[in-house]
C-alpha cells in the first residue's frame, strides 16, 4: 500500500492527565499489604505499578513496583522485592492479571518464609496506598495517511503518546496499542503495525519511543516513495 493511501477511518490522537489521591489506607507488615491489595480498586494497583512510568517519562525506565520498593526497603525482605520485581509488566493486558500475579507472587512467599509476617514497618513508613484518577482528552490532531501520522506523532505530547502505547494495552485488553490496531484496521499495514506491536515501551523512555515510532513509519514511508530499479530487457531480434 502507498504510504498516502487514505485511511479507512481517521486516527485520533487522545491524551491523559493521572492525578493521584489518597485512598486513607496503610499496610504496616506484609499481610496487611497483602489484604489490601486483594481488595483494593485496580486505580490503586495501577498506580502503584505505573507510577514511574507516568512520573519520569525522561529517565530510562526501571521495573515500576511499588509494592516491591516498599518490602525490599522498609520489611527487608529483598528476595520477595526481587520477584515482584522481576514481575514482566507487558505481559499482562489487564490489571486484574497482574493484580493476581503479585498476589501469587506474594503468597507463595509467605508459605516459604512465614517468619516474614512478623516484620512490620515503623510508624511513619507504613505503606500508603493511592488510587490514580484519570482524565482523557481529545487532542486536536488527527492523521488520514500514514505521512500525516508521522508528522502528528512528532507534535503531540509524551503524554499522548503513552496514552496510546501503555493505556490502549489495558484500557482493550487486546495486548496491543492502539496505533497498531489503527494500522492493521484502516491502512491494511500490518507488518508496520507488528513492529510497533513488538515494541517493548516499558524499556524505553518516552521520548525514545517517539523516535522509535517515527523512524519505524518514515522508514516504510520512504520504502513506499521508491520507485523499483529498471531492468535491462534483452529483445531478440528475427534473423533476416
């Protein structure tokens, strides 16, 4: 397909604001944090998870846990940090996966050191649990060829960006993005949009995976401009 092609439907290009807030709830051992996060809203599994995401977009992303900051740092318990750390974020399309990852993660624990129960924070480092509020917005831009979008995509905000790289994962539960799905479902691109679809952007800082977008489509856009090379046609000519 040429890289002007129209699209089937335009792409919209939305963007996010997470404020977050407190939820007046507090673990001071590891079964109190565990009781909680049984029962709190998935807001507050997704804060605690994404929050580094969200909050340092320039720095080279880490595993963004919480839960794992706080048991390694305030219980000692490094072995159980280091497994909830080791938790793969991309590989869960729901919060609620994830929420029963940690919550597995943290039981199976427990029955091999039950000892671990009996640390408890000191008062004052207790952990504190927050819910992340969101608020979506529609962006003035949109993109009917794929030219378009790569010219969208080096305007909008990191924020835009990470709304439709990180939250279309969870918000479809389909485990992609939502410029991948746009690519495949209007612009018949599907092997641009499974290379985005591949893309691990929890190892990449916000502004990187811009770049990283836009090479990927300018690449196809350019490759689509090129012309194949004329050949040389040999023609025999009759003998007179």
């Amino acid at each position: 397909m040429n890289a002007f092609n129209k699209a089937k439907e335009p792409f919209k290009f939305y963007t996010q604001l997470h404020m977050p807030e407190l939820t007046g709830l507090k673990a001071a051992n590891l079964q109190e944090l565990l009781d909680l996060i049984k029962t709190v809203p998935g807001s507050v599994i997704y804060h605690h998870t994404h929050r580094f995401l969200q909050q340092h977009q320039y720095l080279s992303p880490e595993p963004p846990n919480d839960f794992a900051y706080w048991i390694t740092g305030i219980l000692g318990e490094e072995e159980l940090g280091e497994a909830l750390y080791s938790i793969d974020t991309i590989q869960y399309t729901s919060i609620r996966e994830l929420r029963d990852e940690i919550i597995r993660t943290i039981e199976n624990y427990i029955v091999k050191h039950p000892r671990s129960l009996h640390k408890f924070a000191t008062p004052g480092e207790e952990f504190h649990f927050l819910k992340s509020v969101s608020f979506v917005f529609q962006t003035p831009y949109t993109a009917s060829d794929l030219k378009e979008f790569q010219a969208v995509l080096q305007r909008v905000t990191i924020s835009s960006i990470y709304f439709h790289m990180f939250e279309a994962r969870l918000r479809t539960g389909q485990g992609t993005n939502d410029f991948s799905n746009w690519l495949e479902d209007s612009l018949s691109e599907k092997k641009l949009a499974n290379k985005i679809a591949s893309l691990d952007p929890y190892t990449h800082t916000m502004e990187n995976l811009r770049n990283t977008l836009i090479k990927l489509i300018e690449k196809r856009v350019v490759g689509s401009m090129e012309k194949p090379p004329e050949t040389d046609v040999e023609i025999a000519l009759p003998k007179l």
